[in-house]
C-alpha cells in the first residue's frame, strides 16, 4: 500500500459514520419482534462504545431471539468487523440477506476487505453500496480509496469519484486533500496501456512509488535540463533533476518514447543499486552497443525485480 494508506483509518471511522438508517430508527422497523430481543439491542446500543465484548453479547442475544431482524446483526457485524473482521463477515452477508436496502452493510463489507487488502472484494463491495444507494458519498469514498491505494493503481478512475466528494459533508475537506496528492493520469497503467511511455512519464511512475514527497502539477518547466516538462509531470522531473537522479541519463525529449535502458538506469539510480550489487547476468536480446557497465546495471535491477 502506498503513502494514501495512512488515511485507511480515518476512511472506515467516515464508513461508519455515515449509517443510512440510526439505531433507534431501525427499531421503529421491526414487526413482531420479541421485546426482550429489542431490550437486548437497545443494550448493545448503550454499551458498545464503552464495553464492545458487553455490547457483542447483548447483539448475539438479540440475533438468536429474532434471527431474522437485521438491525442487531447489522450492530454485531460492524463491532466484529473492527476487531476480527473474518468473523464479521459472515454475519454482515447475512444481514445483507435480511435489508437488502441497507447500503450500509456493503459499506462496512467494504472497508473491512479494504484493509485486508482484498481490493477486487472490496470495490465489488462499495459498487453494491452504490447500486442500492445510487449517488452515496460514503460509496464513492471508497471506491476512490480503492483505485488510488491498490495493488493495480488507476489514478484516472480515483480522480473521477474524488472531484464527485470535494463539496461532500464531512468527507469533501479529505477527498480533497487526497485529490491533491495524486500522482497524475500519466503514471496509470489504466490510460493509454498500448501507448509507448515517455521519458516524463517514466520518471513520474517511478517517483510515484512513495520514493520521494509529493509533487504538484505545475507549469511546464526546463527542469533544469534545458528541455520543457508537460505540466503534470513538471514537479516529479524537477525533484528528479534537482536531486542529482538524471545525471548522466541521456534525454532527447521528455516526450519522446524511454527505451526500457533509461528505466532501468533511473531506477538504479533511485535505489542507489549499483552494478555490483548483484552480479546475475541475463540473457537480453537488445543490449548490443550497451557498455558493460550499463549491461551490469541492467543485471542488477532485474536481479532485484524492480525492473522485469
């Protein structure tokens, strides 16, 4: 997970908050429900704040009392999907099964497989939420979450529901925030996948990497190179110049399609690998004319997968 994981927390306490229907409107839906189950819930209402483990018996009560009423499964799934969220889930999908409509479940299923790192689960979560509850904040917030801190980054798809939050009620001041700190469409494998990368792109998308602080779109910029950077690369192609990781790369154009020679020299120059580092030779078709330095290099990035 990258530098955006650190608001995973923040994220599930704003899931949780944000409950379509309140407890005690919950109960108002309940027919035929035995009252010493409603005592039980109201129970579990009172203490879970206070005594969880109280406020999980007190739900456990309730759900065997009225196994089909939702709102203590509801109440038992979201305290277990805090602290054991395995056990959670179960229980979460069945009171799916009991209020369909509840969105909220779906939410709660989704910051739990979120910070499991089950992020396919979890975007399949937060997608149910909005099919229920079409236009839901907490919804999107999640899936933005999702595509921006995934192991398959789409930068493109997170932007699209963050600018959808910046006005959002208690959620538009962090999407905002997370809106400013994303890396640029440039460096999603998800736009333009058959598309050559440039030299700009190519130092974005490994500076994106949490290698360095958070760079800013700005105006086009010399770079300290003597050749224009696009805007949304600009801040990452500055950081690269001015911290000395382009010295002795040669770059035509930022533009212009990198061969994967520059990637990888770049990337050794990132991690401060050498070519002594890992003397592994590989077997590479289009090397010739490449000096034995470079070739060693090369060797000791692929030896390390950071190139493949």
């Amino acid at each position: 997970m990258n530098s955006f994981g650190k608001m995973v927390g923040m994220a599930f306490a704003l899931a949780i908050a944000y409950p379509t229907l309140g407890p005690m409107a919950r109960i108002a839906y309940a027919t035929a429900i035995p009252q010493q189950a409603v005592s039980f819930y109201k129970l579990g209402l009172k203490e879970k704040h206070i005594h969880p483990q109280t406020a999980l018996a007190a739900f456990k009560k309730a759900n065997t009392l009225a196994p089909n009423w939702e709102p203590p499964l509801y109440e038992e799934g979201a305290l277990l999907a805090i602290h054991n969220f395995p056990q959670a889930i179960p229980i979460l999908k069945k009171a799916a099964q009991v209020a369909p409509q509840d969105d909220t479940v779906w939410n709660i299923l989704g910051w739990g497989y979120y910070q499991s790192g089950q992020f396919a689960l979890a975007q399949s979560a937060f997608k149910k939420q909005l099919s229920i509850a079409p236009g839901s904040d907490p919804a999107k917030w999640g899936l933005a979450n999702c595509f921006a801190n995934s192991s398959v980054r789409q930068f493109a798809s997170a932007r699209k529901y963050l600018l959808q939050l910046t006005t959002a009620p208690g959620i538009g001041p962090h999407a905002r925030a997370m809106l400013a700190q994303l890396p640029p469409n440039a460096v999603d494998p998800s736009v333009n996948p058959n598309a050559p990368v440039s030299y700009e792109d190519a130092i974005a998308m490994a500076l994106s990497y949490r290698i360095a602080p958070h760079f800013p779109q700005g105006s086009p910029t010399l770079a300290q190179t003597g050749k224009p950077a696009s805007a949304d690369t600009a801040g990452y192609v500055d950081w690269a110049a001015q911290n000395g990781e382009l010295k002795g790369l040669t770059i035509p154009s930022f533009q212009s399609p990198a061969p994967r020679l520059f990637l990888a020299l770049l990337l050794a120059h990132l991690y401060q690998i050498n070519r002594y580092d890992y003397v592994r030779p590989f077997s590479l078709f289009d090397m010739s004319g490449v000096s034995i330095n470079d070739t060693m290099t090369v060797n000791s990035i692929l030896a390390t997968r950071l190139l493949t």
